[in-house]
C-alpha cells in the first residue's frame, strides 16, 4: 500500500499525472512549468515515488530529450469537473446506453458511481439532459456478440464470414466473406464497413441484419479504397447507402419547409441556395438517388426535383407505386 501522502504533494502528483494524460510526450521545462515545480529534484523524487508506491512508469529519451508516460499504474486521478463537463458527461453516458443498448446497464452503473460523488442539484441537472438527450429517438436492437465480435475483427484485421439477410430479392439469409474495416451509426441504426471480393460494389452491412459471425483465418485481409477512411465513407451517405458521392442532386424547398431544411445539416456536401421567393435550392453530391427521393417524400408536396433527370423519374416512380399500393 502506499506510505501517507500529504494532500500538497497528493495535489502536485495530480497535477503531473494530468500533464501526462493530456500530452504523453513532455519535455523537462514544460513539465517543470506546468506542474510548477521549484526545482527538477523535486521531479525526480515525485517520478520516484510513483513508480515505486503506484507502479508509475516514466521514461525519458536522450535523443528526443522528452519524458514518455509509459504505465500509468494504479494511481488514480483526482479529477474535478465543472458543471458543464459534468453535464456532457451524463448526456454522452445516456446517449452510449440508448445507441449501444447492450451497454446500457454499464453505462447507468457509471452514471450511478459518478452521481454519488455530486451535489443533488448538478446530478439532477445531469439526469434530465442525458434523458432529454435521447427522446424519442430510434435505434435498431443489434446483437450483443456480433457486435463485439465485428469490432474485434475490425481491431485485428480479421477476416470474417457473416449471415446477412437482406431486406431486398427474396429475403433469404447468405453468408458473405468480408474484411470489416470499421462500424458507424447512421439513420437509427448501425453498420459495418467491409470489403467483399465477390460483391465489390458492396460495402456497407447493416449490423441488425447480421444473423452470426465467424472468423475465417487464412485469407488475407483487404485494405479499404485508397484515400478512404471510415469518416469520408460513412458521411457520404445521405441516410444510411454510403460510398462513392458521384451524383448530384438539386431539390428546390418551397416555404415553410424550405426554413426548417435550411437549418439542418444534411449531407457534409451541401450547398443551400436563397431564392427571392422564399424557397431555397438544396445541392449534394451523394452516392444513391433513392435515398433522397424518400427524404422527398416526406417533404411532400414541398420539396421538388432539380436535378439530375433520373431524380424525378425515380419520384414519379415512386409515387406511382405507392398510388397502386393504395
């Protein structure tokens, strides 16, 4: 156990500890500076006995001439929050239970620890922005196993074999053989971003509709596209279809849904014109056309096709097709 420790030298060790979570790299001078040591022996004897009591490990390079937190063995962080920092923190906690479900339980068992060490006033604060955080908002239930499975693959580089039951054709389950390249939540739901050999135009597999995971060793992993990472991939997406953004779209919004669109953020490619008419002209360029024509739909009848041709083609066919349904 470690020796009594004076609250002074307790706070100092805090605040030298926080200099390394914050920057695992620091030279002599700014952690002389930033902890506010009189001298470097002090230091030393601080570095000292953190390793020896807690298991610390600091190491120090001659070439780079910079100090290196390479353990941060069992010492635990006094770290205080202002009310804003507390608020975030119950909100984010709420959010992880409400779009990551099976994680529910550990994330309210968090927030439960963190609120018993608050005064009542800021705890409650923090329960009803983390319950206002999620109202009403959908998320579909994904299970439990596949999900780690995915993202161990995903952290491994492992190749993988999943069931995958499609929404579209005869809805049958097949199996595919894909190298998991990340997950990304979209439109109430989250997915897997992979490569398959077989089907190369298709990238993106909403996880809810995996059936079973199995790792498949000896075949080679695939790297993503050149020049993409999951962020630039997931974000092309006007709902959920991602991929390459390759066509434009213009959509004319005629007031009063042109105010409430021009407000929004709806694809990071966006372009929102003014008209002296009070409507507005929404351009993107995404990666599938049917998408936008069901964000149209639900515009409707506010929401009219510029561009390409194809777009209002895809509309009338759409609305045909709901007319026969009716």
């Amino acid at each position: 156990m470690p020796r009594d420790v004076s609250s002074v030298r307790l706070s100092r060790l805090n605040r030298l500890m926080m200099l390394f979570y914050r920057y695992p790299r620091v030279s002599r001078e700014d952690i002389l500076e930033g902890v506010g040591y009189a001298s470097g022996r002090t230091f030393e004897r601080d570095a000292e006995f953190l390793r020896d009591e807690y298991g610390v490990e600091i190491s120090y390079s001659r070439e780079t001439r910079l100090y290196t937190l390479c353990s941060r063995g069992t010492f635990i962080l006094n770290c205080t929050m202002g009310e804003k920092e507390v608020l975030a923190l119950s909100a984010g906690l709420c959010m992880a239970g409400h779009f990551l479900p099976h994680l529910r339980e550990e994330a309210a068992e968090l927030w439960s620890k963190l609120k018993a060490l608050l005064p009542e006033e800021l705890a409650q604060q923090g329960d009803e922005l983390g319950r206002s955080a999620v109202v009403a908002l959908p998320v579909s239930t994904i299970d439990p196993v596949v999900f780690e499975t995915i993202l161990d693959a995903c952290r491994s580089a492992r190749t993988l074999e999943i069931d995958y039951t499609s929404p579209y054709g005869d809805g049958a389950s097949r199996a595919h053989v894909v190298y998991p390249w990340g997950v990304f939540f979209q439109a109430h739901a989250w997915y897997l971003w992979a490569g398959n050999v077989k089907y190369p135009d298709t990238g993106t597999y909403r996880i809810s509709r995996i059936g079973s995971v199995r790792p498949v060793p000896g075949i080679p992993r695939i790297d993503p596209p050149e020049g993409e990472d999951l962020r630039s991939y997931a974000s092309s997406a006007w709902y959920a279809c991602a991929g390459k953004a390759c066509t434009p779209v213009g959509i004319k919004v005629l007031p009063p849904l042109a105010r409430v669109v021009a407000e929004t953020v709806w694809h990071p490619s966006q372009r929102v014109e003014e008209c002296e008419d009070g409507a507005i002209i929404l351009r993107a360029s995404v990666p599938d056309i049917g998408e936008v024509v069901r964000w149209m739909l639900a515009g409707a009848p506010y929401a009219l096709p510029l561009e390409p041709p194809e777009l209002r083609e895809r509309l009338l066919q759409t609305m045909e097709r709901l007319k026969e349904a009716l």
